[in-house]
C-alpha cells in the first residue's frame, strides 16, 4: 500500500505495491531486520519469519527484551534484502547492486490462541526447512508457553526491485572496461548431522537436493 | 565495547567485543541494513558498506532522504548478519541458526575531505569487487560532489556468533529424527556481461575464479 512511509523519495520507479511482488521476496528471504525505537533510540534484531496470507510471523523467547519491547505496541520497520547480483558499471558512480527488498510498518499483535501460535510455529520451521515441522516431535505446552508469537500486517509494505545491466552514461560507452553483472546466490552445502546422535538416523527426503 | 545497547540481555555467552571478530564480519558482509528514527519512528534501509580501521564507510546520493536524515546527528544503529547455517534439532523448540552479526551504534560523521571522501568510495567499490577501482576511469568531480559519504565509529559495536550442532534435550536423544546442520554459503556465479558493449572486453583478473 503507498503510504508516506512506504513510497520511496528516490528511484520510485523501482518501487512494488502488488501483493504478488512482496509476497515473493517475503517468502524467498528466510530472514527479516526488525527495527523498533527504543528510549528514543534506533534498535535492530535479525530473526527469522514466515508469511501467512498478509501477515508475516515472527517468534521469541517469552523472556526476550526485544519482543517483549516490541509487544507494547511501538510501531516496527521491518525489512528484508535478497542481493541478486553485483553491477559493474564502467564508472564507479554508475555501480549498482541487482536486489529485491521489502519494507513494512506494522505494529505488532500478540497470537494468544493456542492453534495459530503452533500453526506459525510450523510456519516459521518449514520456511527455514520445507517438510521438517511433521518429521518433529509435538512441541510440548511448555515449550509453547516459553514462546511470544508476533504478527505483522502487510498492509503497509512496499517492495523495492532493480534487476538488469549497468546503466552507463553514453560517453563511457567505449571505455575499454569490463562491465555487466556478478549474480549473487545463497545455496545450501551437503547436511552435517550431529555428533553423538544414536542410532544414526538416514538423511531425511526434504533434505536431499 | 561494552554498553547498556552492546550487551545483550539474553545469550550474552554469544558475545563478542573484540576488534578482530567484529573486523572480520564487517569485512565479509558486503551490506548493512541502517536502522534510524524519524520523527519517533523507526526506519531501515539497507546498503553497502565498507570498513577503514576503527570505522565503517557508507554512501548515498546527497539527494537521499536517508542520508540528510541521519546526517542530522541522530543515534544510528547498524546491523549486519551472515547466516552459515540452519540448526535442525530433535524439537523444534530447540532448532536455531549459525550466524555471525554485528550491531553497531554512533552518530554520521560527513566526510568533507575530498581524499578521504575518494578513499571511501574505493574501499566501498573494492569491498563488493576487490581490484575494481583501479580498473575504472577516475570518479569526477561532479560525481564527486553528488556523492555523500558518512562514516560512524566502531567503538560501540559487538558481535554475536553462534556456530557448532544443535543443542538437544537430553530426553529427546534417541528420537528417530535426523539431527544437524544445512550448511548456508554465499557464491558468486559467472559474470554476465552488459549487452551493446562494444568493442568486447575481456573478462578481467579480479572476476576470474
């Protein structure tokens, strides 16, 4: 949704509204910055989140200065990047960064039921490993009470894209320079299992690429 | 250093405060998120950055709202994470995840000195591509002058790094569950070159791998 907070003062054109566009970037990112005021002050936590419909759900300790700051209803910026790529122009000016971000302000809600906090809980643990939450013992109700579940609404989100080339300046254009683009990627290496686990247990299908 | 916004109040065994580890996830990460406050409410941005000794280095267009806003003399809280892997355990209570991050905060000092202002913007150019900026025609004086650099002092910054397997408990040992660690990395793929350059141009050293 624009907003005076969400519509950015520069490179507009690169800015999204549609649900689509954010919710990708949302669910591709398996990690949010969660900026919140503090006496004043700026304060940021990385966390990991999940998406639910136009919410996103983030988890913590019950004990946890952060969420119990956040809980008081403060407004919260959170934010994600996914870096797609490094572009070399042929000026350093012109130097650019291929990326796909999301921004939102939201202030938090506090899930109090006991079956939405366990369905974001499942939320949270298949977005980092797609298929873990049903390979997993139940979490027990004393687990579940030393866990805070937030939601935030994605009513006032906006994502930011640039993809492509450089954009040089036409008098650069014969410079004997190298330029175009370095794709960035984060992959995942071969699953370590633990030391001590008896007996040992076979590598599960969801982890297997 | 150790402060009241430095430590934090849970997992403070997770802490670091030496220059060394706190020099060397800044020196991997190629970008920061900026977290500050405008008019009592937070904001994020992220972008790149680079470090000089005992500071950080970022930029932006003197045009920016981000960078007039935090030019103004507010407290500034930078955050960065690496993920280097995803903690699977026998619960979900107890899943978790390896990183490295550091938070920082200070207040922007606006770079004036034109050398050091050059400076900045080879250690920026040269921390997302290492050799660019000798490969590139010199940065002129209007891009120069379009340019803002701000740097904010390491002294109050901290680290935190969580690394090894998952840590169970005991009851849950024997679980018929697999257990351990999905390794998270960062590459960079072949270059791209940008279309319609022409004559051609070699792919560089620097981007060789």
């Amino acid at each position: 949704m624009q907003t005076s907070r969400t519509i950015p003062s520069r490179l507009a054109k690169r800015a999204h509204y549609d649900a689509d566009t954010v919710h990708a970037i949302l669910d591709e990112a398996l990690f949010c910055t969660v900026s919140y005021v503090m006496n004043d002050q700026p304060m940021a936590i990385p966390t990991a989140h999940a998406r639910k419909n136009d919410e996103i759900y983030i988890h913590g300790s019950v004990g946890s200065h952060f969420i119990r700051q956040i809980q008081q209803g403060g407004t919260v910026c959170i934010s994600v990047m996914l870096t797609d790529g490094l572009v070399l122009a042929k000026s350093a000016f012109h130097h650019s960064v291929n990326y796909r971000s999301v921004i939102l302000f939201g202030t938090a809600r506090t899930v109090t039921g006991e079956a939405e906090k366990m369905e974001a809980l499942a939320l949270i643990t298949d977005h980092l490993v797609p298929g873990r939450w049903d390979d997993l013992r139940p979490t027990t109700d004393s687990e579940l009470r030393k866990t805070t579940v937030l939601a935030f609404s994605l009513a006032e989100s906006s994502a930011k894209v640039r993809t492509g080339g450089p954009s040089d300046d036409p008098e650069d254009a014969d410079l004997p320079t190298w330029s175009g683009v370095v794709p960035m990627q984060t992959v995942r290496l071969a699953p370590v299992p633990a030391t001590g686990s008896e007996p040992p247990v076979a590598l599960p299908a969801y982890l297997q690429s």
